[in-house]
C-alpha cells in the first residue's frame, strides 16, 4: 500500500477511502473479480448432508431466482453486515429520517440539511458519526443508554509512559502474558502464564500492570477536564474491553466539541419519539431533525439455513433454550475458567439500570455465544467438512487473522487438517478431563472453553455473543500457526519474540511456508 499508489501517509491512519481502493486493486491484480458474482442474495442453505448445501440465490438486479450445490461452504459474512436498529416508542410519529450508520455514506447529502442531530450508541461509529457532523456545524445529541455499558474506552494512539502505538502494544508478546487468555499458553510460554494467574504475586503484578495502563489512558484523556467531558469517563477499566478499545483517530480534538456544546451527550434511555423530539426517560427533551443509529448489528448471518432447527449444530448465536448437557458443559467451563483465572472472579458490577433492561429484553438476546471449533468450525460437521465460518469474531487484528483463518479452513475443508493432532498440539481444557473421552467431546470441551471465556474476560464489550479481544490476538494466531504445523516464532531469537512488537510483515510469508508444508507432506 504505496503513498504513490493509494495516498497512504506513513505513520497515520488509513482512511477508510484508501482501503477500498487498495481492496479493489488487489482484486483486479489477483483476477478475483471473475470469481465474483455480485448483485446476489444467498437467501437459504440448505443442508444435504455430505454432498454440501443447496443455495437459494436471489438477483437483486433482476429478482430471478437459482440453485447452486456447493460441496464446500464458507460463510464469511462477518458480523457487521445487517445492521439492528432498536423498536423505539413512537418511531411511526418521528418525522425526520432514522438512519444506521450503515448508510451514512449515501445519506449524507440529506443529513447535511438537518440542523440538530440525534446520535444514539456508545460504540466508535457513534463517536465517529457525532464528529462528522459536530465538525461541520452541525448541532449533535450523543445519548448512551444508562441502561448499557456506559461510554466506551476512545484511547489517544500512543499509549503508556514509554509513548508507543496501541496497535503495536497489542502486539508485543510480553504485554499479552497481562492478559488472561484460555488459549494463551498456545504461545508456549505458559509456565509464564500459570505464574502471573495463579500465584498471589504474580496476580498482584498483573493487577498492577492494568492499573499503571489504565492510569496512563484517563490521565492522557482527561475526563475531569469540565462536567461535559466526564459524561464520557467510561464505567469499568480498559482490562473488560476487548475490540471496543477504540483510537481517537480525528484531525480535532473530539473532547474539544464537547466542551463547547457542539456534542452534547446524554446518559439516559430514551422514552419515546415525537414528531420532531426525543424524549428521554430523565425528563429531558430534545430537538431532533434526524436520528443517527450506531447501534450495533445482528447477532447471526443473514442467510436462513435449512432444515429449520440446525441453527445450534451451526454453532450460531440463540435465544432458545439449552439442552440440559449444554447447560451443565456451559457450568464447567465456567468452573475451571475461573480457577485458573482468579483475577476473572471480580467481574465489574452492572448498574441496576442495566441489570433491569437484560431481564425486560432476555427474549431477544442470545442465551449463548457462538460455538465454533477454534472460532471456526462447527463441531457438528467436523466430520462432514462441508462448512466453516471465518471472520466470526472482533479484534484489533483483522487482516492476519482472516490470512491464517483463511489457510486454516481451506485445510480443514480439503481433509489434510487433522482435527485430532490440532488438540494434540493444544487443547484450551485440562488433559485429565477429557483424557478418555471420544474425539467428539474433546472438540467440544475444548469448543465450550473458548467460547464460553469471552463472557468472563470481555463482560464490557460483547464476550458474552461472539469472540472479542485485543490483547489476547498473538496467541490465537500461535494457535492456528500450530494447528497448522508451521513455525509460530517469527523472530530471530527469545529476546525478540519476548520484547519486540510482532506486526503484519511478521507473518507476510506465511501462504509461501504453508504451501510448502503441503508438499512436503503429499
């Protein structure tokens, strides 16, 4: 990605402009775009068995409908790609345009022409879309729910004493030991990690460590600086986030706008819309043009899959009930992850607010997380090899993760990943609780142990639906490396693996070493 090519400035964050036009790019040179067939809806799969998924495909230029039967299926849909808007009291009465953060590229034009906008989220695309508009005039409400997890963590690009980008932070092996991790020890160094987890001391240190971090990033931010900026001062610490740990990647100075009143943010819920007003269960009445919905998306892929009830095969996200085996599984994997991670015992208390809202809406929220084999794989169709998901998760390391998900899944569906050797390699659980059970189990312990961590490590980002982390991404990629039999040191020595920050070039040949691998192998 040249400055001469694409415009990317050295040292500065990558407009999102420059990244679909380098995607495009890299396409066009690697002939994928006659691979693509755009302006096409899968609609449902259907699930034949070992022959693959029948497809319902829908042009949505024409409207005409086809099958297709894939004998291999990736579902790579990721999680941001159907937007949920939330049922509001008096929506129909609203007169202005309501509009996800999805569509604000197309719809700017006609927002542009509003006067007081309302944005409603606490997520980075909510702080993104009040500067947008706060920095071109435009008067912006920012209302994060009191019933929610409060403001998010908008953290400057340098961070610690020593000044160092977060993106390389995350990527220093020595800072990921600070972060519990049930897949931690992939990275081969968990006598490290059994010291600082389950000693008094070494927890005293990691407590610290967090508490140095957490000090450096509030007084960087200075929330206290007026009563308008302490509205942002997220609830819990940094160490509850996962990807929701987000950059202040503006050219001004977004507290700036807040102090000002260009940005006034509102803690509350809201009550119910008028004609032309939000009304918010504190009392307090806002004028509102249009409302800006940056609040999140949907849980599941938006493909219906076939027969109807194999969605919990699928490992996907549900709100039905679960079996009394899932259940108990579930209450194990609670167990012997907060054994041996104590630190994970102290959860942040939710507000009463909160508390109060989870009950009132238990019907719509998923009873379970994703519950995919290494993040990927449904454990019901490990034997099929018919189907993976990639891209299931959020994290601060996009772009190397897809590349050895990628590697990982076209081995899994191709037969020569050996599932059994993976758990081999490394299994998440104690070797004595499943020692003696059927591969089955063992893959779907080692399932539920990883899927059901995110709940206690990230209760303060979305742990609780799908994977989500940052500090804990080098040692899934030390897992997937292993799974796959290649080399997970990507530097020259101990030293360097230890204290260096392990960035994308570390990985850049990695297809070349895999494909070398295979050969070998064959």
């Amino acid at each position: 990605m040249t400055k001469a090519q694409f415009g990317a400035e050295p040292g500065k964050h990558i407009p999102g402009q420059i990244v679909h036009k380098y995607l495009a790019a890299y396409a066009k040179h690697f002939r994928l775009n006659e691979h693509l067939q755009c302006n096409s809806k899968v609609e449902t799969a259907e699930c034949k068995g070992s022959e693959g998924w029948l497809l319902s495909i829908v042009s949505t230029a024409d409207g005409v409908n086809r099958q297709v039967l894939a004998r291999k299926l990736i579902i790579a849909t990721g999680l941001t790609s159907e937007p949920s808007v939330p049922k509001i009291l008096g929506s129909k009465a609203f007169q202005g345009p309501i509009v996800h953060t999805k569509y604000l590229v197309q719809r700017d034009p006609e927002l542009m022409a509003m006067s007081d906008i309302v944005v409603l989220g606490n997520s980075k695309s909510a702080y993104d879309a009040a500067y947008s508009y706060a920095s071109r005039g435009k008067k912006v409400h920012l209302i994060i729910r009191e019933s929610g997890k409060g403001p998010l963590w908008m953290v400057p690009s340098l961070v610690t004493p020593f000044k160092i980008w977060i993106e390389r932070l995350l990527g220093m092996r020595l800072l990921t030991w600070f972060s519990p991790c049930v897949w931690g020890e992939a990275d081969g160094y968990g006598f490290v990690r059994r010291f600082l987890n389950g000693t008094l001391l070494g927890r005293f240190i990691l407590s610290s460590f967090w508490a140095i971090l957490t000090a450096d990033v509030e007084q960087a931010l200075d929330f206290n600086k007026s009563a308008e900026t302490k509205r942002l001062k997220p609830w819990t610490p940094p160490f509850w986030h996962g990807s929701g740990l987000s950059l202040l990647t503006y050219d001004n100075d977004f507290q700036s706008l807040v102090r000002t009143g260009r940005i006034e943010v509102h803690i509350s819920d809201i009550e119910k819309l008028s004609a032309d007003k939000v009304h918010l269960r504190n009392g307090v009445d806002l004028k509102a043009d249009t409302i800006v919905s940056a609040t999140g998306w949907s849980h599941s892929p938006p493909i219906k899959f076939l027969p109807s009830g194999i969605e919990n095969d699928l490992g996907l996200p549900g709100c039905k009930s679960l079996s009394d085996s899932e259940v108990e599984l579930s209450k194990l994997a609670d167990v012997e992850i907060l054994e041996r991670y104590p630190f994970l015992k102290n959860q942040p208390t939710p507000s009463p607010r909160q508390i109060s809202w989870k009950q009132n809406t238990s019907n719509d929220r998923p009873s379970h997380p994703w519950r995919l084999f290494r993040f990927i794989a449904p454990p019901a169709f490990i034997s099929q090899r018919t189907i993976a998901f990639a891209g299931m998760l959020i994290t601060v390391r996009t772009s190397t993760i897809a590349e050895l998900q990628a590697l990982w899944i076209t081995s899994f569906l191709d037969g020569s990943l050996n599932v059994e050797r993976c758990l081999d390699h490394f299994s998440c659980g104690t070797r004595r609780r499943f020692e003696r059970d059927s591969l089955d189990s063992r893959i779907m312990w080692d399932t539920m142990l990883m899927t059901q961590f995110g709940r206690w490590r990230h209760p303060s980002g979305v742990g609780d639906r799908h994977p989500d982390f940052a500090f804990d991404s080098l040692p899934y990629f030390d897992l997937l490396m292993g799974d796959l039999g290649l080399e997970k040191r990507r530097k020259r020595g101990w030293f360097a693996d230890i204290f260096q920050q392990h960035l994308p070039e570390d990985h850049g040949h990695v297809v070349e070493e895999w494909m070398k691998s295979r050969k070998k192998d064959s």
